[in-house]
C-alpha cells in the first residue's frame, strides 16, 4: 500500500523551537563527534539530513502526516532504531547506528553530555554520483548490473518474515480497498493530470482483472509470497559502487512494507520502464524469476506495475496544490504524473 493523502499536523511550540534549534547546532562543526568537514543539510517532507565527509546523520521531522507519526521524541527514537534494523537487511555496513544528540547548558551535541533531546541515524556516505537514477541517465546500467539487483532482491524476499498477520496484506479485500483509495484521491485531478478516459479505463480493467483472478491472488498468499518488504524499492533508492546498497526502506508504517513481491518486484519494473528501459526492466524480471522460481509473478506483474505507475501518479499530483512549491516545480509535477498515469493506462489495457 502507498501513503495516503498527507496530512499536516503542526507540533507543539516546545518541540518546533527546539528541533529548529538542534538543526541549527548540527550546522556547526562542533556538534559532532568526529571532524565533519563542509556540513550540508537537505530537507525532504518527513527529515532533516545532514551531509558531512564521511557520515550522513538523518533527524526526523517532528510532524504528523496520518501515515505517519514522529510527534514524541519516544516515537522518533523508536522509528530511528526501526529504519536502522529495517535497512540493514539490504544494506548492512551503510548504516551505522542510532545515535542521541544531547544539550548540556544550551550546548547541543551528538553523543554529547547532558538530556538526550534528538536522535539520529547515522549513515555512511555514499557517492551521490553512483545513484541508479543518475547512472541510468548516464546510460551506466547494464545487465551485470540488474543481474546483482535481482539476485540481491530474491535473496531478500526469500529471507524476509512472513506470517499469517502480513500475509493479510496480500489478500483480495485488501488489495480493492487500496485501488478505491487511490481512484477516490485522483478524482480532483480528472481532467488535469488524468484523462476521464484513462480513469475509467484503468479502473474497468483493475476491478475486472481481481474479479478474474481471484484465486491467483489467494494462490499468492498460500504460497506465502507475501513478505515484509522494502516498501520503496526503485533506482532512486540504490547505489551501485563496490556492492550494490538497496537504501531507505520505509520504516514509519508497516501496511506499506507488507506486499507481494511481486508488487515490489513491479515497482522497479515499472521505473525501469518509465526511464525507457524496458529491455532492462524485462531483464530484470527474468532475472529474478530464475532465482526465485517464482514462475506465477508474470501473471500479477502488469497488475502491480498498474498499481505502482498509478501510486507514482496520484503522489505525483499532490504537489500541485502544496502551498511550499513553487510554480516551476509544478509544472514539472504535472507532467510526470501525466506520464504516470499513461504509463498505468498502457498496463491497464494489457490486463
């Protein structure tokens, strides 16, 4: 499943202030333990993330967004051990461990002295220059490459837990109630980012496609192909340098870790394909069907590469009515999740 529409929760006076106040320390070379060198810090919607030579120290945002919520410092704690724990299944060494940030006599430092009033994750940094998007972009990806990516990406899911609570996610009332979500959060943009043909297209074939194949789907959950995931699996979450690192599972919400792997399998299929690497997306598939054995996959694939392009779209289109980006962001918003969603219309017909 896929984050529902954002919802913003302000925090309380307190905790602004003095989460602003330790994103101000961490700017300043004497907050850390060991000689940071030049400190830059990128923002994303849910974390601070401060850059130094060697290290990458990641603070949750004290926010609320209804799928997710890192309100308490308890709460942040818990969700930094979980992404620690979560993300070494795929990438051990990258990260590193949790650590506090502590304020003595207005003095803010990690693993400092006094009240732990922050904590982190801490990361190895990793070349930016080896990101799977930018290599893809390079054209650097070959099928050596994607040969790792899927022997990395089977091992995973055939170590990764499944019990009869996940399994759950894996079901046919689950799976309806995720796409009526969807369609009911892309209604408003009808006519915008997507076309009414398009909607009612792709909607005729999805809910045909789970009333055909019902037992296909109680088949997967038999078989036990429902795991505990990554959750966001595709190139802009893999570095490739001496091994391959598969980063920054989602931690904050388990509905969207739990899936078919064949639905996370598709997730990078289908951002293979939306690159205009379908010979590489195709390949890939192939690749993990044969290290899986995994043959029953294809028959669900351009169901879930449905699903995913569609996500991608819907999320796509949220950042047209956020008030914090602005207008040539936009418009750059608007045309991806078009492309989305014509992406979705084509697997869609293909059901």
């Amino acid at each position: 499943m896929e984050a529902s529409e954002p919802r913003y929760v302000a925090f309380g006076c307190r905790s602004s202030t003095l989460q602003s106040r330790v994103v101000e320390a961490l700017m300043k070379p004497e907050a850390y333990d060991e000689e940071p060198g030049r400190i830059e810090l990128v923002q994303t919607h849910i974390s601070f993330v401060f850059l130094t030579r060697r290290f990458v120290y990641k603070v949750k945002k004290a926010v609320n967004l209804g799928f997710l919520d890192f309100t308490t410092l308890e709460k942040r704690r818990f969700f930094c051990e979980r992404e620690l724990e979560l993300n070494r299944r795929l990438c051990g060494d990258m990260y590193i461990e949790v650590v506090p940030i502590n304020m003595l006599d207005h003095v803010i430092k990690i693993k400092g002295r006094g009240k732990t009033v922050e904590y982190a994750v801490k990361m190895k940094r990793m070349p930016q220059e080896r990101i799977m998007s930018r290599l893809l972009e390079e054209n650097k990806v070959d099928c050596n490459i994607i040969d790792g990516i899927a022997k990395l990406i089977s091992d995973f899911h055939s170590k990764a837990e499944t019990n009869e609570r996940i399994s759950k996610f894996g079901s046919l009332e689950v799976i309806k109630t995720n796409w009526k979500e969807n369609f009911d959060q892309t209604r408003e943009f009808i006519g915008r980012t997507i076309s009414l043909d398009e909607f009612r297209l792709i909607q005729e074939r999805v809910y045909d496609f789970m009333e055909r194949n019902a037992s296909l789907f109680e088949e997967r959950v038999r078989r036990g192909r429902i795991r505990d995931c990554h959750g966001d699996m595709h190139s802009g979450n893999i570095f490739v340098t001496d091994g391959i690192y598969i980063f920054d599972a989602i931690e904050f919400n388990e509905r969207f870790r739990y899936s078919d792997v064949a639905s996370e399998v598709a997730f990078l299929a289908m951002d293979l394909d939306f690159k205009g690497r379908t010979d590489l997306s195709n390949f890939f598939v192939e690749k993990y069907v044969k290290y899986s054995g995994d043959r029953e996959l294809t028959r669900v694939l351009p169901f879930y590469k449905c699903y995913r392009a569609y996500v991608k779209g819907k999320v796509t289109s949220f950042k047209l009515r956020d008030p914090n980006i602005d207008g040539k962001e936009k418009s750059v918003a608007e045309k991806d999740a078009k492309a989305y969603f014509k992406l979705a219309s084509r697997y869609a017909d293909s059901l």
